[in-house]
C-alpha cells in the first residue's frame, strides 16, 4: 500500500486500542490518532495532514490474504519502535449488502508481556487472578478508569481489588505496590 493522504480523527492519544478502518482496495477511510502514531512511529512528519499512511509490512501481507478470512480471524505481530504490537483483521460488510462496500477493520493492540516480577508477587502474597490482573495494569500506568474498562468492571471494583492487594502486602498506596514489585 502506497503513501495517501489521510484526515486525521482527533489528536487525543490513549492507552486503548487502536483502529484503522480500510476500503475495498485498503485505502484507509477512518482511524484513530492512536494507530497512526503506531504505524508512522518511526516517520514523524512535520504536517500532521500530509502524514503519510504506510502500513507495516507484517499488516500488508496479512491484507493481501483478506480474501480467506474465516470464523478465525488472522492475528499478526509487528514492532514499532521498540513496542512490539498484535494487529487482528476483521472482514466486514456494509449494512446495504452491496459487494462494492465491503471493508476490512484493524484492530491494534500492544504485545504487553506479563512480569515475571508481578506473577513473583502474586505467588508470594497469593493474589488472586483478578488482583494480579490489576496489578499488571498498574504496572503500565494505567488509571482505575482505564483499568475497569480493559477488564470491564466498574472502578470501584477496580478500588476494591486495589484495597485488597495493599492490605495483602502490607502498603498503604498505589506507587506502595509499585514499590514492593521494584525490590523483587
């Protein structure tokens, strides 16, 4: 896939998925600013509206196999910079039916390998699945509110496992917790 132009769709980064939504011939119709910062990692441009749109080469072999996708959708990996992330691709059709509108979804999200350190701390506080889940999420910076909705739970369950994790280690605080994973 060539170099096109593309509008961008809101400056705000997050720690979410990212999503690229493709026409027939895989020219890019919507994305969020997230995936573009993920795909032109390494090619910043100067004028965010001239930003070239140029998909790794993993995601690009795995479109030119679009044709097959089945129940089983097609995962790639690829890096960059120095994160490495998954891209699934997703076959969808437009609400009219018509062939012609056919469309392909990418959905982006970072390869975030456990912490060997956290799954330590789990073991010596016997933290259960749901609190080390959490902790993981700590872990990359998250906020409670973002932790809830990447485990889809409410806040203040995400609080409640937070409470229990501080009392099962004996620390007051969020960055306590941070703390006790840094001196394993």
């Amino acid at each position: 896939m060539g170099s096109t132009s593309v509008r961008r769709a809101g400056a705000r980064l997050s720690s979410q998925a990212a999503l690229i939504l493709l026409d027939k011939s895989n020219k890019p119709i919507y994305y969020s600013a997230e995936a573009l910062a993920i795909i032109n990692f390494s090619q910043r441009c100067k004028n965010a509206a001239e930003t070239p749109y140029q998909l790794p080469n993993e995601v690009e072999l795995l479109l030119g196999r679009s044709e097959s996708f089945t129940a089983v959708l097609p995962v790639v990996q690829f890096v960059s910079g120095k994160r490495s992330y998954f891209c699934r691709a997703f076959a969808l059709d437009h609400n009219s039916g018509t062939p012609s509108r056919k469309m392909t979804g990418l959905l982006i999200e970072r390869n975030t390998p456990k912490s060997p350190r956290v799954s330590e701390l789990a073991g010596q506080f016997r933290l259960t699945q749901r609190e080390q889940e959490t902790v993981d999420f700590l872990t990359l910076g998250l906020t409670s509110k973002e932790i809830a909705a990447r485990m889809r739970i409410s806040p203040n369950t995400v609080k409640t496992f937070f409470r229990q994790v501080m009392t099962k280690m004996g620390v007051n605080t969020r960055s306590g917790i941070v703390g006790k994973i840094a001196t394993l």
